[in-house]
C-alpha cells in the first residue's frame, strides 16, 4: 500500500498504536519539521502556517481542503505513510 493522503493527526494515531504511547499530531508535525520535509510561515499577526520543502516533496503533497466542521478551508499537506517509520526512527526528536 502507498498511501499519500495521511494527515498529521492520522499519522500520530499510526504511530500511537505502533508504539502503544500516545502520540500528538503537533509533535508528528514538529517531527516532520525536525526531517526537514516542511518549515512554518507566518501568514498574519500570530499566525502562521506549514509550508512543504523541496525535501519533504518526496514524501508529502499540498491538497486545497474544505473543512466539514467550520468554514475554514485552504491548503494542507498530507504525507505518505513512509513517514511513519522516519518519524518512528527519529522518535527522540519528538517525545522529548
């Protein structure tokens, strides 16, 4: 299976089950951060958004989302599962 669609949130579910410790999609977030496969931008005042890298573009692809919950909608990356066992690997990165 090559899923491409996994969410940050999916992710940390993933993970949580595989090391049966609970693992927050922020720290999944600051973990892809820490590879180098996305950085943070500041959109507006306090506020400030993931933005793929060159590096993560083998791994992750930016989708136009609308949520179901509010009226927000926008750009939000989803990744392959194989950043699950990158971030597994590198799991001192993220649980510290």
């Amino acid at each position: 299976m090559n899923n491409i669609d996994l969410t940050p949130t999916e992710i940390a579910l993933e993970l949580s089950q595989k090391i049966g410790k609970k693992i927050s999609n922020r720290k999944v977030n600051l973990a892809l951060a820490a590879l180098g496969f996305q950085k943070k931008r500041k959109i507006s005042k306090g506020k400030s958004r993931w933005q793929l890298s060159d590096r993560g573009k083998d791994y992750g692809r930016i989708y136009f989302v609308n949520s179901l919950n509010s009226t927000w909608s926008g750009n939000q990356i989803k990744w392959n599962e194989k950043v699950i066992d990158l971030i597994e690997t590198n799991l001192l990165t993220i649980t510290s």
